[in-house]
C-alpha cells in the first residue's frame, strides 16, 4: 500500500470514476454516482477540529502555549499544529464547491480523495474534451487541494491530461494563472472561481504553442537553461537531458514535431514517466500537481520565446 494515499479501516480514501489510477488503488464508483455518494465511497465524510494545546511543567502548573493542534473527528489522528488564525477548509467546503458546476456546468466529478492520512484532500472535476488539433484531444479537469498541516495553500487550479499518452499537463500552473488561498485568509468560493474563470487562457496559450518553432538548437539551449545553464556540457552528458532529445525527435507520444507543443510534450512525458519522482507512487501524485518541475520551467521559457 502506498503511504502516500490516505487510509481508514483499510479503506484507501479515495474514489474514481472511469479511468483506473496508475497506482490501482481507491474506489471505483458508477458513472452515475452523486457528489455525495462518491464521498462516501471514499470515506471522505470527516471533518478537522481544532483543540489549544496544554503543556503540564512538573510542579503541576498548566500552560497554554499560542498554538492550535488540527484533528480530524472520525479518528482523532493528528494532522498538525497551528497558529490560532490558521483558517481551515474543510473537506466538505472543498466538495460543495463542484456542486453547482455539476448541477449547471456539467462538470462531472472524476477522483476525491485525500494525502498522507488527511494531511492533505484534493478533488478533480472533469470540464470538458478539446481537441486541439486533429487526432491530439485535451480531458481538461478542475482541480482543488488543501492542506492541514500547511504544506499547501489551497489552490485551485486548470490542468489537462493528453489522451494519447496521458501526460499531465499542467498548462496553468504558473502563479498568475492558478488561484491560490493561504490559510492565514478566509477561503471564499465565489471569488476563487471569479479568478479562475478571469486566468483559464490555456487553450489559446496551447495554440501558441502549436505555432511555435523549436529546432534542435532552441531545444538544447531551453533545456540547458531549466536544468543548470551554469555547466551546459554536464547537462548535454546527462540522461535526463538525453531521454527528453530522445522524445523530442520522435521517440515519445509527440504528434507535432519541431514545435513548442511538441517540445513541451517531449519534457512532460519524461517528468511524468521516466523522471526521478515518477519512479514512486508516493511522490507521483505530489510532483505533478503541487511541485514546480522541468515542464513548468520549459512552459515558462517556451512562452518568453513567443
């Protein structure tokens, strides 16, 4: 079992729909399932307490350091202690945000679940198919994650999968372009999804892409500066360098060649496949969705070509 993935009873705290998860683990739920049934099936139904910490001193007087510890209710694990103004989001605030998208936009509800035994939840919703071009088709998702223990903001967040080889990428992960919530400010629904809906250009971003020309030297020369410009000649010797050249000239699932979207692809499949955090499941998921990597460094470098 996977120590990333959280657990309850031997029960994975996660459900899906449609596609099983690489690491084949969680609860596969009917297409049609609610919001709240999947929640359910995923034992999602918990939620985070809060309690200020006593410390006992040996002559018997009781302190009350400035300090919270977070819980959740169904087990009473700890998750994590915090200041008095950390502000918590509950699992259930994370959900409710899908319901009216389900109910109006059509969104469907595609994984919740949750990380490292509650310390971290995230819920992904399906919006929509898009083919960008033909025979290279998008399944664009709503993301939305938060933590207990601060090792996240709550963010919200627009990623896609390629279809043809199930790369994630994550077109808007730049800070501009994802919606983040620290946990020292109240998390409002209405004005996330206001400044979602104002930053979701990834498809003319994509476009962009397609049209741009990487050659040979430009694909060298963008990743030497991702991966360390300071030594370009122990980048060129390098696997990683060398597997992603590898995918560029034809050796991946890129259908464009010898253009950005291509490029990008190239890095993306390696970061998702072949690079170092991939080789686990416990950091896989991690590194995908809430982890700078090579392809947001490649993505930032291939838009200041354009």
């Amino acid at each position: 079992m996977s120590a990333e993935l959280s657990s309850f009873d031997d029960v994975i705290e996660l459900a899906f729909k449609r596609n099983v998860p690489w690491h084949g683990m969680g609860q596969e739920v009917k297409e049609d399932m609610s919001l709240d049934e999947m929640i359910h099936a995923a034992h999602m139904e918990w939620a985070v307490e809060r309690q200020r910490i006593l410390q006992s001193l040996p002559n018997g007087r009781v302190l009350k350091p400035e300090m919270d510890i977070l819980y959740r209710n169904d087990n009473f694990l700890p998750l994590s202690v915090v200041s008095p103004d950390y502000k918590i989001v509950q699992p259930a605030e994370i959900f409710n945000f899908y319901r009216s998208l389900i109910e109006d936009a059509g969104y469907s509800m595609d994984v919740i679940g949750a990380l490292r035994q509650g310390k971290k939840i995230w819920a992904l919703a399906k919006t929509a198919t898009v083919e960008i071009q033909q025979n290279d088709k998008l399944d664009c998702y709503l993301l939305l994650a938060t933590s207990y223990d601060g090792s996240i903001a709550t963010t919200a967040k627009f990623t896609t999968v390629r279809v043809v080889c199930e790369n994630t990428l994550n077109m808007s992960l730049r800070e501009s372009s994802s919606v983040r919530v620290r946990h020292s400010t109240t998390f409002k629904p209405e004005v996330v999804m206001d400044k979602l809906i104002a930053q979701n250009e990834w498809i003319e971003q994509t476009k962009t892409l397609i049209d741009l020309r990487v050659s040979q030297q430009l694909a060298q020369d963008i990743l030497i500066e991702c991966i360390n410009k300071k030594d370009p000649d122990k980048v060129r010797e390098s696997k990683q360098f060398q597997k992603i050249m590898e995918l560029f000239n034809g050796g991946g699932t890129m259908i464009q060649p010898n253009s950005g979207w291509g490029f990008l692809n190239a890095v993306t499949e390696y970061c998702d496949w072949y690079g170092r955090e991939s080789k686990s499941n416990d950091t896989r998921l991690d590194a995908i969705w809430f982890k700078e990597s090579l392809k947001e460094k490649a993505y930032n470098v291939l838009t200041g070509e354009v």
